[in-house]
C-alpha cells in the first residue's frame, strides 16, 4: 500500500503539481495541504484584477470537481507543523499526520515585515484573498492610500488604487523604483507613468516614525514630511516560508535549499517555488530564489516528474512581467549578470534592452511596451538565453534583424 505523495502548500506550485502527478500517469495517494480555506488559485491578479474588476472572484487552478475526478485529496484550513522524516509522516494542526512517500514543500513566502513600532489595523500587507478584499474595501476616491514600497507589487497596487480614484503615494527608500532586476531606463518610464497618472512617487526616502491611531496613518519621511493616509499598504519584498523544513534539518540558504532536480538533502523531499533556492545552469549554477507566477507553474510541474523518478533537471530561463496603466514590462532571464547592454527599438515608443555578459553570452532582455509590443521578441530572447548565444551586439540593436535568424544561426 502506497503511502502516495503529499504537497505542503496550495498555492500555484503545490496545486500545479498534484495535477502533473495525476497527468504522468501516477494512480497512488495525492494529498495537496493548504493553510488558507480556498481552492488552488492565482495570486497575480490579487494586486490588479482583483483590485479593480466589478466582481472581485479568485480565480483558481482547478475546481472541486476537478480535484475529485483526478482523485486529489484537498486539506483546506491547516497547517503543516513538523516532517517526521525518519517515519515519513507530515504532522498538521488539527493533531492529524499523513505517511508520505515522497513529500513536496511549496510553501511559498511571505511579506518582509517592516520592523517599526507604531503599526496598527490600517498598516496592511497584500498576500492572501482575504488580504486582497480587506486592502480594496479602501480604494475609493474618499481615501488615501500610502504604499509603503516601489517594488512590482507596491506599484501593481498603486496602479489599481488610481483606477478606483483613491489618492496615492508611494515611498520607496532605495534611490528609485524597482531597482531590484529592472534597468532603470525602464524604471524611469514607469515611474512617469506612475506620476502621469497622479500618484506621488517619493524615492531615496526611510521612514522616521509610524502612528496608526486607528482612524489614519501618520508616516513621518526622514526629510521631515509627513505622509497622511488612510490605508498603508507595506510591499518591501517577501521571505521564503522555511520554518518547516529548518526544524525537519533540512538545508535553508535563501529558502530551502534544492539541487537542480528540486531534490532537498533527503532524497524523498522536494521543494519548489517562492520557498526554495535552487541553482540555475544557464547562470553557471548561480544559486538563486525567484518570486514568480511562472517559475511556481515551471517548477511544481518539475518536481512531480522528478517524484516519479525522471532526474530532470530545471533548465527554465527566469521570466517576469507586470502590467501597469497599460504599460507591459517583460524580463527574461537575470539583468544583473549583464555588463553592457544594447537596445532595439520596436516602434510605438517599444523597445527591449540586451544584456550581455563580458563574453559576450546574452543572459537578460527587459522589454517595455504597450500591450503585447514586446512579448514575441522576449520570448526568442528568452531562447537565445537558453541557448547560451552570443549574438553580435549590432544585429540586437537593429530592428531590420529578425530575432529569429539569430536563433537559427
């Protein structure tokens, strides 16, 4: 008798791998445990759809219906409290424990909490459903909301709460906005196009003091302003949710450390997702942990291959993007790892920016357009990033080169 497989966390990941367990063809035990009371669903749309569409629906992975006719047992309202790995046994808090065969941990994270004293009910993060509803009860155009952070989130929201009519500002402490993975040639577009729209955006500024007294926020700048809000709304970046597997010894190193099969230092647990650092080949095995929609789908479908036994490895170039004010912003692969750049205009104010290493190997593209201006030409760039291509900087920069010749050559 099978013990089957168990996936800890009922997000993207976890919810995309018990659907490749049942898709490869494997017919033991499935058990996906979640902490939150709702289906499998997607958290993009928690900072935008959600925000500003009539109806604010989740919008899940797979219905109940779905999830009964693949045989996937769904816990619901739980949490996993200790691995006992020598028995293989997951231990939950309703004082139940599930025997495992093989184990998958897509806990995911959760927002970096800001360490001041002075925060009360009206200073928010965005990372649940529930979170998402509670933040939209605010966004009318009686309200001010202070969003404490310009990172994609922090701006995604910001761009919501303008289209609801709410009043905005957004204060970020690093010198500009999305300094983490965006060139800031994109970031300066975006920051006008924040402005443009009437948000105020203050850069370069820490944050003295906090009082909530329950009916307004007061957020005294080091400058001496003082911010008034009716909401804040804290966005400075998300911690990989690791206790769990730190108290069962396994390895934590910016997340829960995996080898390129997803494969923690016990062969019989895996981890995928925002809560797990893995390395990367194409970045020569740099180690890293991505927060993305995408990588989560990528890598829970990996690790239910690698729980059957495939040995794959992850080979995925990194791909982000967010959608602000009809604006789109792609970035394949990591920007960082560039030391020149070039830039292709696509026409109608679009353009990508190539980064290349000192080898002259591509190993990022950050596009920006309107609609989708720049998704085909990221996507071929994604795959000469894969391929590990050096591409002459002069047939990138020019748009009469057809990306996909490169690709061929």
């Amino acid at each position: 008798m099978h013990a089957g497989m168990v996936i800890i966390g009922a997000g993207e990941c976890g919810g995309r791998a018990a659907l490749t367990l049942r898709e490869l063809g494997y017919d033991g035990p499935v058990t996906l445990v979640g902490d939150e009371p709702h289906l499998p669903y997607e958290r993009p749309p928690l900072s935008k759809d959600a925000m500003t569409s009539d109806a604010a629906e989740i919008k899940t992975i797979a219905s109940d219906e779905i999830l009964a006719e693949k045989s996937i047992r769904h816990i619901h309202s739980v949490q996993a409290v200790a691995i006992d790995r020598p028995a293989h046994m997951v231990r939950l808090s309703d004082g139940s424990a599930l025997p495992y065969d093989k184990l998958l941990l897509a806990t995911g994270s959760t927002p970096r909490k800001l360490p001041m004293p002075g925060l009360g009910s009206r200073c928010v993060y965005l990372r649940t459903f529930a979170d998402a509803l509670a933040i939209r009860a605010h966004l009318s155009p009686a309200n001010r909301i202070a969003i404490i952070g310009g990172g994609f989130i922090g701006l995604e929201l910001a761009a919501s709460a303008r289209k609801a009519g709410a009043a905005v500002s957004v204060i970020e402490a690093q010198p500009r906005i999305l300094l983490r993975g965006v060139p800031a040639e994109i970031a300066e577009i975006i920051h006008q196009a924040h402005e443009a729209e009437g948000v105020t955006v203050l850069t370069g500024q820490g944050i003295a003091d906090i009082a909530d007294d329950g009916a307004e926020v007061h957020i005294m700048l080091a400058d001496g302003q003082d911010i008034v809000a009716d909401l804040a709304v804290i966005g400075i970046g998300a911690v990989p949710v690791t206790g769990l597997a730190a108290e069962a010894g396994l390895t934590v190193d910016n997340g829960i450390a995996v080898n390129g099969e997803l494969q923690t230092i016990d062969p019989d647990i895996f981890a995928a997702g925002d809560c797990c650092s893995f390395p990367l080949a194409v970045y020569a095995g740099r180690r890293v942990r991505l927060e993305a929609w995408r990588n989560a789908q990528e890598q829970g479908a990996l690790a239910a291959k690698n729980m059957l036994g495939a040995r794959e490895a992850h080979a995925a170039v990194p791909w982000f993007w967010s959608d602000q004010y009809g604006l789109s912003l792609q970035v394949a692969g990591l920007s960082d790892e560039g030391k020149s750049t070039v830039r292709r205009d696509l026409g109608d104010g679009a353009f990508i920016l190539f980064h290349l290493a000192e080898d002259g190997r591509l190993v990022a593209a950050s596009g920006l357009g309107t609609g989708n201006a720049v998704a085909r030409d990221i996507r071929l760039a994604e795959m000469l990033i894969a391929k590990r291509a050096r591409p002459a900087p002069e047939a990138l920069g020019s748009p009469d080169v057809k990306l996909k010749s490169l690709l061929a050559a």
